[in-house]
C-alpha cells in the first residue's frame, strides 16, 4: 500500500501502474477488465494475457510484470488446547519473482 499512497495510486486502479514502464493504454485496458479478478492474471499464460487486453506484443512483458508483484501464500494450521486456548501456526511464503531493480533493498 505504501507505493499506491506515494504514486497516488486508487484501489480501483490495477496495481501493474506502481511499475515504471507499463503503458497508459495498457494499463486502462486491464482496469476495464473486471470481469478477471487481479490474482486471476498470474495464471494466465503470456500469449493469453497479450490477447486478453488485444496488445499480443506486450503479453511477455506483462507476464513478467505480473510474476514480479510482490504476494503471498498462507496457511493456516489452528489446534484447541484447552477451553480458552489455541495453538495458531501461520506459514507465509513468497510467491513472486524478487528483482532488485523493481523492489530494490526495502
């Protein structure tokens, strides 16, 4: 969220617009598309992706794009102890392709 608040970034926008080099074009297409949710876009194939916003050229690039926005996968194991407590074990992982030139070392 911290780089939607300095880019002025609103919710309703894709999230690919904190990238530098995303086209405006490109990017308002992917904003028109709401019938795809956002997390929907990483299992997509490059060429599927390119047709999908109809600029099959940059669909290589997007895909990577995508693949470099930062997620996480989670789990959960909850386990009852007693009456009044639990045991919750949280397992994060990174799901994203790490480029020091996008995240640099924040």
């Amino acid at each position: 969220f911290s780089n939607m608040v300095s880019r002025r970034i609103w919710r309703s926008q894709t999230p690919l617009r904190q990238f530098q080099n995303v086209p405006e074009v490109v990017a308002r297409k992917l904003e028109r598309k709401t019938d795809i949710e956002w997390n929907r876009f990483a299992d997509l194939s490059p060429s599927d992706l390119g047709e999908l916003l109809g600029v099959p050229k940059l669909g290589k690039i997007l895909h990577k794009k995508v693949h470099q926005f930062p997620r996480l996968e989670m789990s959960a194991f909850i386990q009852p102890i007693t009456r009044s407590l639990i045991r919750v074990e949280l397992t994060l992982v990174p799901s994203f392709e790490f480029d020091i030139t996008v995240h640099d070392y924040s």
